[in-house]
C-alpha cells in the first residue's frame, strides 16, 4: 500500500483562511492583555461556546501564541522512503543535555537517555516499515527548548509530532503508559502536575532559556487547530488501542493537558508518557530493549492504522 498526505495542502490552506480571519476580528474586536502562559502576553478574542474547540468544551475564549521559528537549530535528516508525498512523522526524545528529567533513585535510569533509546527504535520501527517518513528532532544527548521541539516539526511540515517521555510520582506504586493531548483545561489533578513540571524544562538556574519576546502575536482558534485537536485526540485513542498489546497502560490513559511542547497549531501533537521512572518494575520495561522494541512496535502500528485511516477517508472523499 503506497501512502500519501492527502490532508496537508487542505489543512494548510484552511490555516491561511483562518489567518486572514483572524485579522479581520484583530480589527474589529477589543483585545486583552491575557496570555496563554501567564508569562507569555497574547491577544485574547471571545468567541461564541458553539465554536470553542473541542474537547475543551468548558472554555469559550482561547489564544494560542503562533510559535515562532527554531533558533540555531538544523533541522534533522528525514529517513525512510525518498518519495515526499510519504507521510511524515517527527518523534520527539524528552530532555535531554543538562536536564535529566525523571530519575529512578534506585537504579539511576535517567529520562533523557530512555525516552531517546525509545525514539530511536520507534525511528528504526518506521524506516523498516518503508510506509512513513521519520525524523528525530534530537538522536544525540542535547537539549532543546520546547518551542525548538515542535518548531523542527512544523519546519518539515510533519503529518504528526510524537514527543516521548517518562513519568515519576512520589507514589512509587503509580506505574502503566499515558497519552496526552492539548487542552487549556487539565483533565485531572495530575494532568495539571505534569503539565506544569514539564513546562519548566527551558529553565535553568531561573533563567527561562525560551523566553520570548513580549510581542508574540496569537490567533483566534479556528477551524484548522480545531482539525488538529481533534486529530490528536483521535490518534491519542488510537494508539491506545493498537499499542495496549505491547505497552501497560493505565486505567484513564488518555488525558489532557496544557503541555507548551503540543502547541503547534497546524500539527496533530501527542505526548506518550510510556510509563513511570519511579516505579521499579515500569523503570526496567523502560531501560530494556526489549520493553522498547515492544514501545516501538505499539506506537509503529498506531501510526501506520493512523495513515490508513487518513487515505481511506481521502479516497471516500474522492480526494
């Protein structure tokens, strides 16, 4: 089966429509001051509850800051087949650098090194595959700001972001895989947790390492974040679904989150908590090849059912 994007041109058209859209209300609507991350100044626009975003159906006014370009970073080499109307695929490997992320005390398994030995053999899954193009946004120890995560990915024009992580709770009983997914209004409590652990990772020594300059503009939400919200959502389901075979999930594995690293408007994002450092027994799935070939196998037929899903619907369109 030969596959295609069939959505990109539509989803990228729709995003200039929206755009032009977008600066007629600029004119036309009173802003505030109100940011998306507190930090971060926006424009904030209210909108009627019949078109607020979905899944978050409780908020009625959201901005989203537009992300601005990768500063100083090159862009990673796309593997896989040559031919560019492949699907492309970036997978994100968590910290990484100076910033270890979650450690196992017992053991000394660091997140950093898991989630890129992850993302490696998920890479390597894919280009066996033949079926999707892949790239890594970081395949070394380096660290990269947030923005510069999802900023390599929407420079390649990638079909789907994945980042790649590990969770740690103080309850060293928590254990399985979550899959996240863009909302301004946590699920739960320790969606809200994690968000706001994870959001701190540009920090160093009290210095926000992607700080943005006060005029970043925002966008109306519209129907292209709309489409790429509920695209995420839909691979979070699936690859729920296909990988539950490989990987040990929790009961509620799907939840929501307002994570910076999932906030490209224009590209379907997922973050996949593959399972918890500070369980022992989810720290050595983690650390073993085996537990991450399972990990790749899981995510690898996910997307493939993903891309599946996309020209079948294409083709039913009679696109």
């Amino acid at each position: 089966m030969r596959w295609t994007a069939p959505g990109r041109a539509v989803h990228k058209r729709r995003m200039l429509q929206s755009l032009a859209l977008a600066s007629m209300i600029l004119s036309a609507a009173p802003a505030s001051a109100d940011g998306l991350d507190g930090d971060r100044p926006g424009l904030r626009f209210d909108v009627p509850a019949h078109m607020a975003p979905r899944p978050a159906k409780r908020l009625h006014s959201i901005t989203v800051p537009i992300p601005p370009v990768a500063r100083g970073v090159s862009l990673p080499p796309v593997e896989g087949p040559r031919d560019a109307s492949r699907p492309l695929v970036v997978i994100d490997a968590g910290h990484g650098g100076h910033d270890p992320g979650a450690v196992n005390r017992e053991t000394g398994e660091r997140e950093k090194d898991v989630t890129l030995a992850i993302a490696q053999a998920i890479r390597d899954e894919l280009v066996k595959s033949g079926r999707v193009r892949v790239a890594l946004t970081r395949d070394d120890d380096r660290f990269l700001v947030l923005q510069e995560r999802y900023g390599i990915a929407r420079q390649l024009n990638a079909d789907l972001f994945i980042s790649i992580h590990a969770d740690s709770a103080d309850n060293d009983k928590a254990r399985g895989a979550t899959v996240y997914t863009l909302s301004e209004t946590a699920s739960d409590r320790e969606a809200s947790r994690l968000a706001a652990r994870e959001n701190k990772a540009d920090v160093l020594n009290g210095i926000n390492l992607g700080g943005q300059s006060g005029d970043v503009s925002s966008i109306l939400i519209d129907l292209t974040q709309r489409e790429s919200m509920n695209m995420s959502v839909a691979f979070a389901r699936l690859l729920q679904r296909e990988a539950a075979p490989y990987v040990p999930f929790r009961g509620n594995a799907h939840r929501f989150a307002s994570l910076i690293v999932l906030k490209a408007p224009d590209t379907p994002s997922v973050l996949f908590e593959t399972g918890y450092l500070s369980n022992n027994a989810d720290a050595a799935f983690l650390a073993s090849r085996e537990g991450q070939a399972n990990i790749a196998r899981g995510v690898a037929r996910a997307i493939e059912v993903h891309f599946a899903r996309k020209l079948a619907a294409s083709r039913d369109r009679g696109g």
